[in-house]
C-alpha cells in the first residue's frame, strides 16, 4: 500500500510556518488529553482487499516520534528528497496526538498504547503492516545527513 503524497509538491510547499489551530481560534475543540486525542471512531471497516499489500519499489522506514522534533522542515525536506530520488517512504510512529510531519503531508501513525508494552505491540502491528525496513528515532533521523 502505497501512501498517495506528492513528494516533489511536498518540497516545493515546504515552510517554517505553522498553521493555525482552528479548534482553538473557534473555542470548540473537542476535549481531549495529551495520551488520549479527541477522535472520531470508523463507522466501517476498512476492506484489505482494495489494498496492495506488495510494493516492489517503495523501501518503507518507521521514524520515531516521541517528543518535539528540532527543525522539522530540515527533516521534512531531507525524507522527501529520498522519497523522490531513492522512493524510501517515511511513515512517522508519534507518540504524541499531534505530529508536526502532519502539515507537511507524511503519513503518521499514532501510538496511543496504555503501557510500553502495548504501545511496543503496536509498533510491531504498524512495522508488519507496512513492511518497515527500519525504524529510527526523529532525533536520529534529524541528524542523518
């Protein structure tokens, strides 16, 4: 399965500015706690048939996310130039209920487990589903060069 993000439009838009957070500027925000975001559960289940599970060119890497990452354009930058040169996708693993990769358009996937254990089984669900080559930390990958 492969992510529909544009990389070559994902660096081109790349900016160091934030959005703003419109659930804040309208007052409405659902209530929500920092392990456990406000979200809205699936009213179907997803149908793995429509799927493709083999991918023959994409390499799939997990980066880690578990605090605020320090230059996320750099990153962002950086893993979309190798996904369009080297098709090395990244799929972000936060342990926080927002990300800062969202806004760039990488796939995020959110590690909400109540203890470490649970929250290392479903890295490991998150790593087989998506056949993840390797997974690093944000603070490693920012370092990469």
């Amino acid at each position: 399965m492969t992510p529909k993000t544009d990389f070559v439009a994902l660096l081109a838009n790349l900016s160091p500015h934030a959005p703003t957070d419109l659930d804040l500027v309208l007052g409405d925000a659902p209530a929500s706690t920092p392990d456990r975001p406000a979200l809205s559960k699936p009213t179907t289940a997803p149908a793995t048939a429509l799927w493709t599970l083999r991918e023959e060119l994409n390499t799939y890497i997990g980066i880690e996310v578990k605090g605020a990452i320090k230059a996320p354009e750099a990153l962002a930058a950086r893993l979309g130039a190798a996904a369009v040169e080297r098709q090395i996708i990244p799929i972000f693993l936060s342990h926080q209920s927002r990300c800062e990769m969202q806004r760039f358009g990488f796939r995020v996937e959110l590690i909400q487990g109540a203890t470490p254990a649970a929250c290392q089984a479903q890295i490991e669900q998150i790593r087989r589903f998506w056949n993840l080559a390797l997974i690093v930390s944000a603070d490693d990958a920012v370092q990469m060069g």
